[in-house]
C-alpha cells in the first residue's frame, strides 16, 4: 500500500457536518493553522458516502473530519459503513462533536475511527482546539483510495 504524507496536493479532507457555523469554522481554522489541502463539506452522512462512493471519487488520499448527529445518515452509520467497505475502510476518520459521553466515545472507537475529538462550547476554545486539530492534519499520513472501473462502488 502506498502511502502519503498529507500536504495540499495529496489528501483531500472531507468534512461531515450539518451546522454551517460548525463547518465554517472547521474550515477557516484549518485554514488559518497553515494547511492548504482541499477541503470538501458535507451537510450529512448521506452526502458523504455517496461522494465516497460516486463516480467523482478520484484516486487520492483522503481524510474524513465527522460529527455525530446528522440526518438522514448519522455519524455511527456513515463509519460503519466506511469501515465494512474494502475500499474506504483504511480513510483516517476523526470524529469531531459536541458530545464526550464516555459510551459514544468508545462506540466510535469500536465502529473503527482513528480519532475522537469533543468541539469545545467555548468559541475561543473550539478555534483552539482546530488549530491544534490542524497542526496534527499537517503531519498525519494517509493511505490512497484507489478507484478504476474495475472496482464495485
């Protein structure tokens, strides 16, 4: 397998969250820690694996920045559903929400994410605790999906 380290030409982050506010700050203070990878959003899980899935996925590294409670498709169903697939299954996913309830944390872990990270309430905390976020995205690694005709979506 072959790996990347992610920089703005390599890994793209797919951001998983419905509140707009939420995104934009996630983005924005990507952005401000010094990244300058593409940055795709998603209003739900839903949204997500379809894109995952779809046939504008293109070979590339990718790594998935996912809240819980979303509709139609939540959090918990969007990375099962990532982590039973071969092809999406070695996508880093960082689960970033409001909640630190000590059950969802390890349900997270055990449906497979990388990562748990709890949003501060805290405007200055939360813009602290991405910034941080980002400073680790800068150095993490993550493996290529592959796409072809040949492959099932």
């Amino acid at each position: 397998m072959e790996r990347r380290a992610m920089n703005a030409l390599e890994t793209t982050i797919l951001i998983a969250e419905d509140d707009d506010a939420h995104a934009e700050l996630i983005s924005a203070n990507l952005v401000r820690a010094g990244l300058s990878n593409t940055i795709v959003r998603f209003r739900d899980g839903e949204e997500l694996l379809a894109y995952l899935t779809g046939p504008e996925l293109s070979s590339g590294s990718y790594l998935v920045l996912m809240d819980i409670r979303m509709p139609r498709i939540d959090g918990y169903e969007a990375l099962q559903r990532m982590k039973a697939s071969d092809r999406l299954r070695r996508i880093p996913v960082i689960m970033v929400t409001t909640t630190n309830d000590r059950s969802e944390i390890e349900r997270c872990h055990d449906l497979g994410c990388s990562s748990y990270i709890t949003k501060p309430v805290d405007y200055a905390k939360f813009v602290e605790a991405i910034r941080i976020l980002g400073l680790f995205l800068a150095v993490v690694e993550a493996p290529v999906v592959e796409t072809s005709a040949g492959i099932e979506r």
